[in-house]
C-alpha cells in the first residue's frame, strides 16, 4: 500500500473510529451533497442556507465526546466546479490521555475551478497526556478557493498546568493546480525541557495557537495589505493578542496567531474570513449557527 507523503501511520494501525465523506456539487443554483457517508464516531447535520448565495453550510458532530489513544479520524471533503461549501463542527474538539499511543486525523480536500471551501472547525482542546496528530492535504485548483483555520487550546488539568499535553502536531500541505503552495508543519511539545524552559521564548507568553490559511486567484497584494491592517489593529486594540501574517508565492497569504483566550483568536480568524468573503465575492459575514 503506498501511503501518501505526511501521512501518520502506527503499526499496529490504529482503529478507525470515524469517517466522513462529503461531496458538494451545484444544482439549480445552489449547492447541495451529491456524495455523503459518515460512520462510528463522526456524523453529519442536516444542511443550512446562511444566506442568497446558493453556498451549504453543513456542521460535524462527534457523538463519542472525544479522542482517545489508537483512535484514528478521516475526513474527505470534496468541491465540486462552482459549489459552495461551509464546513464546522458542532463543538471543540477534544483530546484527554492518550497512553502509550496517540490520536491521528487524515484530512483530504479537494476544490475545483471556481469551488469555495470554508473549514472553520472550533478549538482543538488538548488534555493532560495528550499527543494528537493531524494532516490535511488539500488539493486546489487554480480557480479554486479555500480558507481553513485551526485553533489549539490547553485543556485543564488537575494541577492548574496549562501546558500539560504530549504533543500537538498538525501538519498543512496545500498543493495548487499542480504546484505544491505551501507546507505548514506545527509542532508543540511541551513536556520536552527545552519548550518548559524557554515557552515564552516558544509562545510569547501566550497559551493558545491560531493558524489560517487562504488561497483564491482574487487574493493580491492590496487584499493582503486590508487583511495585515485588520490583524495589526486588532491585535493593538487587544495587547494579549500578536498576529503576523504573510503573503504565499501563490494568491494566498497565511495568518498566525497567538493569545491567552479562544473567543478573541476565533473572533480574528471570522474577521479574517470575513473580509476575504466580502472583497471577493461579496458575501456577508459568516453566522456559525450551530443548530
């Protein structure tokens, strides 16, 4: 079996306790799911219309409550030509102890000539012992556009230790038409001694981790400077925030963050989005409804 470049892989394999697979097309002006399967530990709502564009909004629900050791996730999102799709999960994805093995997730997206795809899941909280570790693969075409984020959030423990997980390892590779865009490789292990020693060299000081990601042919320089304004005013009126962002070789940029809160970090990401959607397209803000 030829296993795809980044891939985690265990041996033994771990179970695979989830599995969604959506595909979006459009259909009399709106998109809908023309290709649907989830099982185990991963389900899917019925779909929501947030606004006139004809875009889906649909939202994920892990009815097991969370991630355990062994436990294996995959994902795979398709969007077809001139779709649509808005996709989150019905809470934080959470991950408690995970001894002697780790949790993975494989994410595949693939988005097609003049496709939108928005992955704006909600936190990832990692417990005490916790080592989860996650790739997406996304392949793009180059009149496609997609915009994914990602928060990572320490969870409690009984000690009050706010770094008190394994590992946390999310690994992006964005591939564009043919060219491959843009690998973004996190990893934060704070029980090692060089990250207890040196976190406020490794974190500023700050707990949580912010990541999103942007590519549509529309993306050039003026949208990048609109969106680096946003995050440098943002993060000024709220000095426990810090965000940088950076413009890809492809039309795209890439925004991290770091701060002490999720709702302040989720707050810049939809600002973020927010704008791409409007500048672009001429949506309106998203509402991530969750019923």
């Amino acid at each position: 079996m030829q296993i795809p470049s980044g891939v985690f892989i265990h041996n033994p394999p771990h179970e695979e306790i989830g599995v969604l697979e959506l595909g979006v097309a459009i259909s009399g002006g709106k998109s809908i799911a023309t290709r649907q399967f989830n099982t185990r530990a991963m389900k899917i709502i019925r779909p929501h219309y947030l606004d006139d564009s004809g875009q889906v909004y649909y939202i994920m629900a892990n009815p097991g409550g969370g991630y355990l050791g062994g436990d294996a996730y995959r994902m795979n999102i398709s969007v077809a030509e001139g779709a649509s799709l808005l996709l989150t999960d019905q809470s934080a994805t959470k991950v408690y102890r995970t001894p002697g093995d780790f949790a993975v997730q494989n994410i595949d997206f693939t988005v097609e000539d003049d496709a939108v795809f928005e992955y704006l899941p909600n936190q990832l909280i990692l417990y005490r012992d916790a080592d989860f570790r996650q790739h997406i693969t996304a392949n793009i075409s180059e009149k496609g556009s997609l915009f994914m984020a990602d928060i990572i959030t320490p969870g409690w423990s009984p000690d009050g230790t706010l770094f008190s997980y394994k590992q946390a390892r999310l690994r992006n590779e964005i591939t564009v038409g043919d060219e491959l865009a843009l690998v973004d490789n996190l990893r934060i292990n704070p029980t090692q001694a060089d990250f207890g020693d040196d976190k406020d060299f490794f974190m500023a000081g700050r707990t949580h981790v912010a990541t999103a990601i942007c590519f549509d042919p529309g993306v050039d320089s003026e949208l990048v400077s609109e969106v680096k304004t946003l995050v440098k005013e943002r993060c000024a009126a709220n000095p426990d925030m810090m965000g940088a962002l950076s413009e890809c070789d492809r039309p795209g940029f890439m925004l991290r963050a770091l701060g002490s809160r999720t709702e302040e970090l989720h707050s810049l990401i939809l600002a973020a989005a927010d704008h791409v959607r409007m500048k672009l397209r001429g949506q309106g803000p998203i509402d991530l409804r969750q019923y």
